[in-house]
C-alpha cells in the first residue's frame, strides 16, 4: 500500500490524519480512495474532471508527478499545495 | 518634502508630504487610472521617473517622464523575441545600473531586459533567457517573476537576481553568462526526498549591502537568509521572527548588519502575525530581532504587504522607511523604524512603494 502524506489544509480534510495507507496502482486512483474515504478531501485536489488541480503539486517516492502517474505499492506520495497556488 | 510613489491596483499615486508630521501625505498625482501599476521609481542620476504599467487589456509596459504629475510616454523594446514561447505579461522591478545610462528591468516570465540609454530602450538578456533549465521554471503565486535585481556598487560586471521560483542567479560578467547562488535555501514546500538539486527555489526578495556587498539578504517563501560570499551560500537567520513568511526587504545603506521584514503568518495566510502591523529590524546581521511597532495598528491589523512595497529613505538613525499594503494604507517612519506615521489611507491596494 502507499503512503500518502498530507500537510494542512488537506490533513484537516482527512481527519487530521497526516499518514494514509491506501492501495491503488495510479495517483489518479490513489487519490479517488482517498476522497471516497474522506469525501470532505472531494474536489479539493482532483477537479471536476479526475485532474489533479493545477496549483496542487503531488510527489511520488521525490518526483512531481500527475494523475496518470504509476504508483508502486510501498511508494510515498506527498499531495501539497504549489506555491504557485493561493493569493498574494 | 518626501515624494512616494505609490504603484497599486488602479493606478501610481505620486504622495507629497512632510516625514512625521501630523498632516497625511497629499496626493499630488495619479497617473495611469483603471491600470495596474507594478512598479515605479525615480532614477536618481537622470532625475526620471518610470512607471510598470499593465493593462488588462493592452499588456504591460514601462512609461518615463521627468514630470510624475504631467505627461508619460512609452519605452520601447520591453518583450520577447518574435517566435518565443513566452510574452511579456508585468514588469516587477526597474533598477538603476553601475554604468552611465545603465539600468535594468526584472519581468514576468522571468527575464532580464537591460537599457543603456537610462531606460529609454531595452533589450533583452539572452544568455538568461536561454538557459536549458528555462522551460520548467514553476511559478510562484505571483507568477513566474524576476523581482529582484541586486548591483554591486561600482561594478556593472557582477550581478544578483532573484526569480520566484527559479532561485538566485549570479554574474560576473555583467550578464553575459549566469549560474545559481542557492546553496543552504531549504524549500519546505517540498518533500525532503525531492528537494536535493532542484532550482523551484521561492525567493521572494532580496537585497544586497552597498558597504559590503559580498553580503546579501533574502526573504524566502518560508525563510529569511543572509550570504556573505555574494549569494554562492546562504544561512537562515530567521530565529527570533514571529513568522518567517513574508515577501518585502529593506535594508539601511549605511550599516551592511541591517536589515528589515515584514512577517507574515505563513504561506497559508498571508497577513500580518497576530493581526499587528510590526516591521522587525536586525542590526546584527540576523542574530537578533527587534519589533519597531509603534505608531503602527496593533490591533485586528490583518496586513498584507507585496514585495516590492517597501522602501528606504536616505540611511542611518534618521532613515525613512516606507511601506503600504494592499488595505490601501501606507506607512511611514522618520528614524529608521523606531516610530511611524500614517502617509495615506484608502488608497487602491498597493503593489509597490517606493521614495523619489
């Protein structure tokens, strides 16, 4: 199973939980489980069309990846908000 | 008589008054009204000003005048080459150079534009420009942006930029070839396992110490620092801040241990710690901070001040400091931070700040 590590405001989301165990083969997938466990997290990192946000940036095992990324089963993803994101 | 000029959201306003007197600033000008102004400043050595305009719907320019309140006209040369991928969309910074007639401009996507006819023509730097690394430099919030421009006096061969978010870039040969500065900057906006090696650097603003200008400091996203071997390392120096987000820098001529920030709750909340407009000023090179708060709203002061909107006066005790926020407001300091007054009130939100 990966890891998924999350950071406020998304740790919030997901109950406070900072660690997630969640089995899937893509990041697309990964993050889909993640939203149907934490259906708060709904919308805030996947858009509207299954994409990760733009200004989201995910990490897997230390490379930005998106949606249609692989996932290896004992991978760490790191799902955070880009600085590009956000207001001035 | 002080002479501000205020870029904000809806146009330059050109504010005149007394330093630490009872009575506001007056508006003596506004140009550029329904326009974003980014940036304005006066070149000390021609006595013109330059004003970053950008229009919502003509693209961004930058116009001069010697007359702040009278007629601007437009520079020409400010773009990318025909065939680019990129176009111009702001202007973030205009910085007199260390040669006659000298004087550079930091844009977004990030580049450097030089003139060297004082500002009237530009051209862009292509040895930046065409760096292989160019076409996966991330943006910050603000856009990809080359903000600061750091000089070294009497030597127009050595050069720091900073760019959000594509790190330091350093020259010694007046721009001819570049190469990155970021050695000890620690993103943490990134996983640790990725950060080794990567240039999606966020500095927000930085500065170099005219008296010993092998040293600079920086404002990080997430971070103050300071370089004592002209911008190659860079050590933290922000214990003893309230926060150490913020985007604008100012320091004190005169004494190469100053240095002044504005502290911010964080990246998440980009406002003033604790709803208290405090600058905090070091006079040790970083290993202290002191809160120069007083005048200043202390109370539901929820603030937040741009990178570019603060600036300094003259130098020593008696140093002006000046800075507004995108509330409207703008604040000013007589002696070097220890007391402030209220320039002005209500103004459009405020992009830039800086003393004519």
């Amino acid at each position: 199973m990966a890891t998924v590590k999350l950071r406020a405001p998304l740790k919030d989301l997901a109950g406070g939980n900072r660690e997630i165990e969640i089995d899937g083969s893509s990041v697309g997938q990964v993050l889909r489980e993640l939203e149907h466990r934490h259906p708060k997290i709904s919308g805030w990192v996947l858009d509207e069309h299954g994409r990760v946000r733009r200004h989201v940036n995910v990490f897997v095992d230390g490379e930005r990846v998106r949606e249609d990324a692989p996932v290896a089963p004992d991978a760490t993803m790191h799902v955070l908000p880009s600085i590009s994101g956000g207001s001035r | 008589m002080t002479e501000l000029l205020v870029g904000t959201k809806k146009g330059l306003f050109v504010l005149r008054g007394d330093a630490g007197a009872e009575k506001p600033f007056d508006v003596a000008a506004r140009a550029f009204p329904g326009n974003v102004v980014e940036f304005a400043i006066r070149d000390p050595r021609s006595g013109r000003y330059f004003a970053s305009v950008t229009s919502g719907h003509f693209g961004a320019r930058v116009m001069h005048t010697m007359d702040p309140t009278g007629e601007w006209e437009p520079t020409t040369g400010l773009g990318y080459p025909e065939g680019s991928d990129w176009s111009l969309e702001r202007i973030w910074s205009i910085k007199p150079g260390e040669a006659d007639g000298l004087i550079y401009a930091g844009v977004a996507p990030a580049g450097l534009f030089t003139s060297t006819d004082g500002g009237l023509t530009w051209e862009l730097n292509r040895a930046l420009y065409d760096q292989p690394t160019r076409s996966s430099w991330e943006p910050g919030a603000g856009g990809l942006c080359l903000h600061s421009i750091a000089t070294w006096p009497g030597d127009p061969s050595r050069l720091a930029i900073g760019i959000s978010a594509v790190g330091v870039w350093l020259s010694e040969d007046g721009g001819e070839s570049w190469r990155h500065g970021n050695q000890g900057l620690v993103p943490r906006y990134i996983p640790e396992d990725a950060r080794e090696g990567t240039i999606d650097l966020c500095v927000h603003n930085m500065h170099r110490a005219p008296l010993r200008p092998e040293r600079l400091f920086m404002q990080f996203h997430g971070g103050v620092y300071r370089s004592d071997d002209a911008g190659e390392s860079w050590i933290s120096i922000a214990e003893g801040l309230p926060a150490d987000f913020g985007f604008p820098m100012a320091i004190d001529p005169a004494d190469p241990d100053s240095a002044f920030v504005i502290p911010m709750i964080s990246d998440g909340d980009r406002v003033t710690v604790d709803g208290r407009a405090r600058v905090y000023g070091t006079r040790d090179a970083g290993e202290s901070w002191t809160s120069l708060s007083d005048g200043l709203p202390q109370e539901d002061a929820y603030l937040t001040i741009l990178r570019q909107a603060f600036s300094v006066d003259g130098e020593g005790p008696g140093m002006g400091l000046y800075f507004g926020a995108t509330s409207g407001d703008v604040f000013g300091s007589a002696d070097a931070g220890a007391s402030w007054f209220t320039a002005h009130e209500r103004l459009a939100p405020v992009n830039s700040v800086r003393v004519a």
